[in-house]
C-alpha cells in the first residue's frame, strides 16, 4: 500500500494524524518564535522544561484539522529531521507512549498538506481545549518576528556578511524583503559612522524573516516554510528615525546585556552556538528583552531590536567583540 493510498484509507478519521513537518525543541534548539529561551519556549505551549527536550509534529488528522502533537522521543524527531535534510525518506511514527500532548493548531506556517484531505484549518473547539496555535503575523513588529530574523541572518550569513565591510559599515542597505531601506541614521553618524567605542558601526537597514527549526519531508508539497517578514504595512517599509534618535542606543543595551550573562547566566538557550560556514568559526546567537543578536565567532555581529522594526544594525569586529564572542560560545548550549 503506498503512502498516498494509507492517507486516503484514513481520511475523515479524526484519531488519524499525517505528518507534514517537524522540528526539535530542547535547550539547544527551539523554534525561536516561541520565545528568547528554552523555559519560554516550553511556556508558549504549556509544557515543563524537561532537560532532554521534546520533538514537535506537525501535521493534519483525517479530518484536516491542524495538530501540534508533542513527543518525548526526541532521537526518533531527530533522526527524521536528519534524513529528510538529506533528501531520505523516513516515516516518522512516533509510539503512543512517547506522546506528550496534542495541541490544536501550529505555532509556525507549514506550507506542506496532506493530499486527500480537506485543507488545513482550526479543529473544532471542545470544552476545555486552548486556544489554537498560530504563527505570528507577518505583517507586524515584535519578539517573535524579531527572532525568526535573526535566524535569516544566521541561516544566510555569507549573503548579509557580503553587504558590510570589514569595519561594518554598510554598502547598501536593504529593508525586510529586499526593498530600499527608508531608515535615517542619526544626525551625528550618518550611514557608515563609526559609533561609539570602535565596536559598533553606523546603522543600515537590512531585514527578513523566515522560522528556525522545522523541516519538511522529502518530495511533500512546499513552498516557505516560515514566517516571513515582508507584510506589506508601513512597518515593512523600513524604520523612519527622527534627527535626535539614536538606534545605537538599543545595540549598546544588548551588548552591556551580554556582558551581564557573563556574570549572572541567563536561562537555557538564550545563547546558542552551532557550526559556521567556512573559515571555521561557530556561528553564535543570543537573545534578551526586546534584542536578538547573530554573529560569527570569527568575524563580526549583527543586533535586530524590537524597537526597530526589520532594521539589522551591523557591530564591527573592533577591540572588545572578540573577547565578548569568545566567552559567550564558552557558554552557549550547542547541538548535540
């Protein structure tokens, strides 16, 4: 029996579920719009921050309806996700027992539906259940769009690094979705100032959003598999700054911020660390109140703030980012 004929033998089942996509969700590695960590992304679903983390499935029952069905094995999660990144089939059929919840809804869009069954939707609300989940809008500014940035920034970082020179000025800035950024810089720094101590250069508008860990399996009907930021309202036009407004302000937050993690840590998973491009550096992001930051151990940083909506303010190397980088990859949960 092929795939296609046990989707159709189920349909209309409600009990059934057909897994469109999945993603991890441990201390390392969580879906960013869910929260600045690992507890808070636990909380966005009401779940405890079980050490070893979960697996999430995401998929529709016989019936359509969107599920977010939460498992406990997080190895079986991780080896689907591993083949299906490399092109494998692999039917992920997680064991009753290892179920956690079922929760109604996805936190993050899935672009991928299982054929022969009505389209995705909400299930029908019973007595009790919460509220469906859904993905934040792309056409607003907030924490959640501000981290699904900065995963774009990682996930495409010889593309963002290649805009910024070495001092991290910025050639040609560009806003969420490749416009022209509208953003003014400050009357005392125009665009490619140096600002401050050496270690933050002048702002420039970049931007974009997509989500962090979900993977699709092979040969299922895709097309973007995140959220991105590039609504159409004004916010996406670039951020306009008045003469007086400083953005560098929030960046010097973020980075006296991270210095405090040094001190005092942070929950788990506020400062991930994972494998780079070439070059050998580790590719590095931290997040806090209202800030998100990318940066490569070997090179330089970039901080989105909440306060700017699809601005991504380029940090220079400089004298003391490199120590800074150094002893927060000391630190940071990285993948196992």
């Amino acid at each position: 029996m092929t795939g296609t004929d046990r989707i159709a033998e189920a349909a209309g089942d409600a009990d059934a579920l057909f897994v469109l996509t999945a993603a991890l969700l441990t201390p390392a590695r969580f879906p960013s719009v869910l929260g600045d960590d690992y507890p808070a992304a636990c909380a966005a679903l009401g779940l405890a921050p079980y050490a070893d983390g979960y697996g999430l499935l995401f998929g529709q029952d016989g019936l359509g309806a969107r599920w977010t069905v939460v498992v406990d094995d997080v190895s079986l999660v991780a080896v689907a996700i591993s083949s299906w990144d490399c092109g494998m089939a692999y039917d992920l059929s997680p064991d009753e027992n290892s179920v956690v919840a079922g929760l109604p809804g996805w936190p993050l869009p899935v672009a991928t539906r299982a054929p022969g069954v009505p389209a995705p939707h909400d299930p029908a609300p019973e007595e009790g259940d919460p509220p469906p989940l859904a993905p934040p809008r792309d056409d607003e500014w907030g924490p959640a769009q501000r981290r699904t940035g900065a995963d774009e920034v990682a996930r495409q970082w010889s593309v963002w690094r290649a805009r910024v020179a070495d001092d991290g000025t910025l050639g040609s800035p560009v806003s969420a979705g490749g416009r022209d950024a509208t953003t003014t810089a400050p009357a005392a720094t125009g665009p490619g100032a140096i600002v401050g101590t050496g270690d933050i250069a002048g702002p420039g508008g970049l931007g974009g959003a997509r989500p962090d860990s979900s993977h699709t399996p092979p040969g299922a009907r895709s097309g973007p598999r995140a959220p991105a930021a590039t609504g159409s309202g004004p916010a996406a036009q670039g951020s306009a700054l008045s003469p007086a407004t400083d953005p560098y302000d929030g960046v010097r937050r973020a980075l006296d911020q991270l210095r405090g993690y040094l001190e005092d840590p942070p929950p788990a998973g506020r400062v991930r660390s994972d494998t780079g491009a070439a070059g050998g550096g580790r590719t590095l992001q931290a997040d806090g109140p209202g800030w998100s930051l990318v940066a490569r151990t070997d090179d330089m940083a970039f901080v989105l703030l909440d306060e700017l909506p699809r601005a991504v303010l380029p940090v220079a190397r400089g004298a003391r980012l490199p120590a800074l980088l150094s002893r927060l990859d000391a630190m940071a949960l990285r993948p196992s």
